[in-house]
C-alpha cells in the first residue's frame, strides 16, 4: 500500500524493492526521482553505476519508469489521489554487461530479487525443469537446510506463487510442485544465502536474453510484410530483440542502435525503423507500453553516447601526458 507521510516541508516516502521489502526516506517537496533514486542509493551503499537504477510508479500490474526530472511528492498528489495499491519501487533499469562483477552486497541483493521477480513474472522465461531449480536456490536461502520434519507436502502451498512462474503454476498441483522442490533443496545443504544468491544470478546469467528488458507486444508488420504474431520486444545495451513468445529463445530478429533510424510510440503502438532497404523498413508493434519501451531506447542510447564520450576524454587525457 501507499506508505506516505508529511511532516512541515519534508514527506517520508516508503520506497519499495522487487521482494516488497521497503526503505523509508525523507524527501523534500521539489526533490526529483533522479534525488530520490540517489538518497535509496546512499542507504543502501551502492557504490557504482547509481545511473543505471530508476524509481518506478507501480500502480497493481501496471509500472512505469520515472523521467530524472519528475517529482514523486507530486505524483503522490495528483496521480495517486484514491489509488491504494500504488507505490514506488526502486529497481536496475539499465544493464550495460550483464555478465559484469557486481560491484558490492547491495547490488548483488537487488539483482538477486530483481531477476526473481522477472522468472516469476513471466519476463524471463525458463523451463519447467529450470524454474523447479530456481525455486529450490530461493527456498535454501530463505528457510535454509532441507528438513523432512519441517518441509513437509503443505508447507510451500500458501506461498506456492512466490517460487514457481506464473506461467507454470496452474500446470501442475500445489502438491506436486512442493515434491519436486523439494528434491531439489534437498540437494543444497550447506548453502547459505549469500550462496543461494550468487548460484542464482550465475544460473540466470547463462541465458542469452539475461539484462535485456521484454515486453509482450504484437509485432503488426515489418515493412510491407505481415506479421500479426505475439512477442517479446527486448531491450538491451546492444539494440532492440525481437524474441519468440512465450519461450524468447528464438530470435526473430535483432537491431543494433547504429542501424535504428528513429522510433516513436503512441497510446497503443511502439515503432521503429531500420536502415536496411533505401527508405528503411518501418516495424510496427501493438503494445500499451510504447512510452516506456521508448524512454527505455532513449536512456540505453543516452548511457552509450556517455560512455563514448568518457572513452574520448580518457584518451584525450592519455594524449595530453604524452605530449
């Protein structure tokens, strides 16, 4: 629920992560999420790549990402006036490397509970066999060791949704699911939950999708071609993936940023267009979530062009101690 709180000129804004843990922060009412994003940062102690995370306004299934300059104590006014399911969840938008060291405990906590959230919700698919695996690493690191006294057919049942996908979960009963858990966190005795967590993200890291952000759209056509099917767009560092639904391991296509003329959303659609032909080919998605899928290209095509620039100083620099 919505965790709010104003004192004179400062309010106390909970501020929620992908495991529905919360910080609390003292904000004033001109800060912008860019600050709040910094203060959530500074408590929590990551020490890179501050840049990287948003703030986002998560309103029951439907979240989207706050622009740098927006300010949450207006959105808490306005947007939320009536609204008891909204709240601010701080999480990683950018991934430049998936495959990077994680810098400290902190990130590595967040991506751990980030990339959970993702399996569970169907953004980051795996196979029955894989989800069982996961869901195992998760019960290790919250209940420990397997005991048979303890973890016994019923135990995970109320809770069952908060280890196997949503995609999965009516497959098979609750029941069934605990067995084959089970069995599974049998064989991770020993582990402890800093463990759990780096085996996780390591298994999660072996995907190819692994970092990149998917949205389910309907791709409407390439060009002059039809299409009319269901997939995920995914966004990376790298370009815009055009993913198989629902199993994303099949690569409908894939465009770098170098090759994106430009692209645009409206209420209902996300579109670009691709300089393969003379005039380009124009790709045409359905999707309630073209804004976001927008302001995501733009912040990964920012990030590179920052990257670029740092790069060219660097060897400015390395020229000048030379000279």
């Amino acid at each position: 629920g919505i965790g709010v709180h104003t004192h004179m000129s400062r309010t106390v804004l909970k501020i929620y992560f992908c495991d529905d843990s919360a910080k609390s922060v003292a904000i004033e009412r001109e800060d912008t999420a860019e600050d709040v994003v910094n203060l959530v940062a500074e408590k929590l102690e990551i020490t890179r790549d501050i840049s990287h995370y948003a703030l986002y306004d998560v309103q029951g299934t439907v979240e989207r990402s706050l622009a740098n300059d927006e300010k949450p104590y207006n959105i808490v006014q306005t947007d939320w006036k009536d609204k008891t399911d909204a709240k601010f969840v701080f999480k990683r938008r950018f991934v430049m490397d998936p495959k990077a060291a994680l810098p400290d405990e902190a990130s590595k906590r967040l991506t751990y509970i980030q990339m959970r959230q993702d399996i569970l919700r169907g953004r980051f698919y795996v196979s029955v066999e894989e989800a069982i695996a996961f869901a195992a690493l998760t019960v290790q690191h919250t209940y420990g060791d397997h005991k048979d006294e303890v973890h016994v057919i019923g135990f995970l049942a109320p809770h069952i949704a908060e280890y196997i996908p949503q995609t999965y979960i009516r497959a098979k009963r609750a029941a069934e699911w605990e067995d084959l858990v089970y069995r599974e966190h049998a064989k991770l005795n020993g582990k402890k939950p800093h463990d759990c967590e780096e085996l996780y993200i390591e298994k999660a890291r072996t995907f190819p999708y692994c970092g990149t952000a998917t949205y389910a759209c309907k791709y409407m056509n390439a060009g002059n071609k039809r299409i009319g099917q269901k997939v995920y767009l995914g966004i990376s560092s790298k370009g815009i993936h055009i993913l198989a639904y629902p199993v994303m391991g099949d690569s409908n296509g894939f465009f770098a940023f170098n090759d994106i003329l430009h692209w645009g959303s409206s209420v209902n659609s996300f579109a670009f267009t691709t300089a393969d032909t003379g005039s380009g080919t124009r790709h045409n998605l359905e999707t309630k979530q073209g804004k976001e899928i927008a302001s995501h290209v733009l912040g990964y095509i920012n990030l590179l062009i920052a990257e670029i620039s740092r790069q060219e100083d660097a060897g400015d620099d390395e020229g000048d101690a030379l000279a």
